[in-house]
C-alpha cells in the first residue's frame, strides 16, 4: 500500500533511494538563510576591504603606527619605520606591495581555520547552508580531495600565525612612543592596538589546534598540572572561538583603517599623555 513516503529516485546528493519522499526540500520555517547571508556579506565586505589595503602599498606607517597589514615588512620597497618591524629580506626585485609577503600566513591561518571553514562552507558554498537544509550538491568528499586537504595544514598555519602575533605585539609596545620616537605616550592609536593584539592573542591561542598542543595525547592529568591548567584556559577560550574569530576580524581591519586615516592625513592622532 502506498504511504507517501517510498524512497525517491536516485538523483544525487542526499536524495537517494534511502531518503523518504518528501517533496520540499526541507521543513524549516524559520528564517534559516539570514545567518549564511550575513556571514557571507560579512566576510566578503572584509575581503574586499583587505585586498585594496593590502594592494594600496601606501598609508600604512604613521609614527609610531604600523598597519598589522604591512607588519612585519619584508621588502626593500616598505617605508623606513625607525625601530620598526622591517627586515629588507625581498630585495629590490620585489615591486608590488609588501602587504602581499605577510599577509599569507594570517590569511592561511584563518582560511584553513574549523570556525572560518564552517562559516564559508554554508555561505558561499551552502554545504550545508543550515541545519536540516540538504545541500544541493550532488556529491559529497569531504575534505578528502585536493583542494580541500589542504585544509590539514592548518596546525602548521598556527604556528606561523604566532609568529606573526608576536610581531604585533611588538607594534604595540611601539606604539607608546611619540612620533619622534619618545618613550612614555600614549595616543588612541595605542588603544585601539591594545584592542587588536587582545584580540588576535585570543583568537590564536583559542584555536583547536593549541587546545591540542597544550592538553592532547595526555593519559593523566593530575601527572601534568600546568598543562591541565593551561588546557582549561584554553578550552574555555575555544568556546568562544567564534566570537572572538569575528572580534579579532574586525578589530585588525579598524587598526589598519586607523593608520590609514593617520597616515593619509584625514585626522591627527589624538595623545592623551
């Protein structure tokens, strides 16, 4: 006797001979595409924004200011910042902008993060775009296949991305100098770096793969009390990875909008001692 419900056709994806025959794609009556609509034109506005700085090749230093885009700078074409984060490592065959060098490695971090490949996976791939919303696609791999394997790098993009944490970090004890290089101020700049390095610290040392490095592959551990104390810090963090992977986002786009608009002359630096 016929249900209503006999398996549908094989045509692809998850609608095989093993999913009842149910007509509408799916039975969610929420409003479940704003959240993939918002992360999309979430990370596609920081997309944009990031690739005409990073492209720009001008207004990133303003003394004491580096942009966090530019920093460390590797060419020999970056600005000379007195104390600053250069290092003429790309000699003058280097032409395009020395954003490009660095920005490799923060970017692969976050590519190949698991917040930022859920976030991009539902919203620009909509793999799935929601919860209980079949993807259209017709196959399924996984990140079983190039290029997608390559997410596994992500352990070795942590560890550059602490490298490069380490250098802002250094940006932001500069930044409590005057632009004439004198130690003791403080300007608003100098804030809103406290802000990002905060921030991009956070981020980082939430990340799954530190929560790995610092507690995984221990049998015992009351053997390892520091270790213990330090995973539950950062497990505590990495329940808000999330949180802090957009914090950190649009924090290190308004440090850099900050020097730009420094550098570029649109306003002066505000000091408050």
């Amino acid at each position: 006797m016929a249900t209503g419900t006999e398996p549908q056709q094989n045509s692809g994806g998850v609608r095989t001979t093993a999913r009842a025959a149910i007509a509408a794609p799916h039975l969610r009556t929420d409003r479940w595409w704003l959240a993939p609509a918002v992360t999309a034109a979430g990370l596609l506005a920081f997309v944009v924004y990031s690739t005409w700085r990073a492209f720009a090749n001008a207004d990133y230093y303003a003394a004491p200011y580096v942009s966090p885009f530019y920093s460390p700078c590797l060419a020999e074409n970056c600005k000379t910042m007195p104390s600053g984060p250069n290092a003429d490592l790309f000699g003058s065959w280097w032409a395009i902008s020395p954003a490009i060098i660095i920005l490799i490695f923060p970017l692969g971090f976050r590519l190949t993060c698991y917040y930022y490949r859920k976030a991009y996976y539902r919203s620009f791939w909509a793999s799935p775009p929601a919860c209980a919303v079949a993807e259209p696609h017709r196959t399924y791999s996984g990140e079983t296949r190039f290029p997608l394997i390559l997410q596994n790098v992500h352990r070795y993009f942590f560890y550059a991305a602490i490298l490069v944490a380490g250098v802002l970090t250094y940006d932001t004890v500069l930044s409590f100098r005057d632009p004439h290089e004198n130690w003791g101020h403080m300007g608003l700049g100098t804030v809103v770096f406290l802000v990002n390095i905060t921030l991009i610290w956070a981020y980082t040392i939430s990340c799954h793969s530190c929560r790995h490095i610092v507690g995984g592959k221990l049998k015992h551990f009351s053997r390892h009390p520091v270790r213990y104390k330090a995973w539950q810090f950062v497990g505590r963090l990495n329940a808000r990875h999330m949180q802090l992977a957009w914090a950190s986002l649009l924090s290190v786009a308004l440090a850099d909008f900050y020097v730009y608009l420094v550098a570029s002359g649109v306003f002066a630096d505000p000091r408050f001692f």
